[in-house]
C-alpha cells in the first residue's frame, strides 16, 4: 500500500525531505503523497520515514492503494533505476 497524509496534517514541513522517491508534495491545504512513487520506503528503509517523524501522526496506509510488498519492491527498483539513468555519468556525457 501507498501511505496517504491525512487534513489532520499540519504543514509543518518535516516529512517532504525525508521522502527517498520525493513522493510527498505540498497540496492544495495540505502535504500529500504520490501514490506512484510512494513505496513505504521499501528499498530504502526498514520503516518509512515520514510515518516515523510526523509529530501528528497523520500518515496511515492508504487504502485506495493496496501494494504487497514485492510490488512496492518493484516500484522501487523502477523509480531508482530512473534516477540512476538521470544522473549517470554516461548519459550527460551524450554517450
């Protein structure tokens, strides 16, 4: 499943930076989560992280999108192997 913020969020802004696929946003009136790059930090963490530092405790699993965890695995793997390609030294060198 992806996590969703939920309009008990404050704005406090210490979750969007603790996203390892930047998938947590300033919304409309609060912070929300896209659930196209959210993987619950698989891959990168035992624990997800905003999860971990929301002082309001306003991230549960989102129950629109239910993942197990192989899928989120596989999200991962997707999104991090477009960040490698974006970044890698052989694809801003025009090779």
């Amino acid at each position: 499943m992806a996590l969703m913020i939920t309009d008990e969020c404050i704005n406090c802004d210490v979750c969007e930076p603790e996203c390892p696929n930047d998938a947590i946003y300033m919304g409309a009136e609060y912070y929300e989560i896209d659930p196209h790059k959210c993987t619950e930090c698989v891959g990168h963490f035992d624990e997800p992280q905003c999860v971990q530092i929301c002082p309001v405790a306003c991230i549960p699993l989102n129950p629109e999108h239910v993942e197990s965890r192989e899928t989120l695995m596989q999200k991962y793997q997707r999104l991090t192997a477009i960040k490698v390609t974006a970044v890698s030294p052989a694809s801003s060198a025009g090779v």
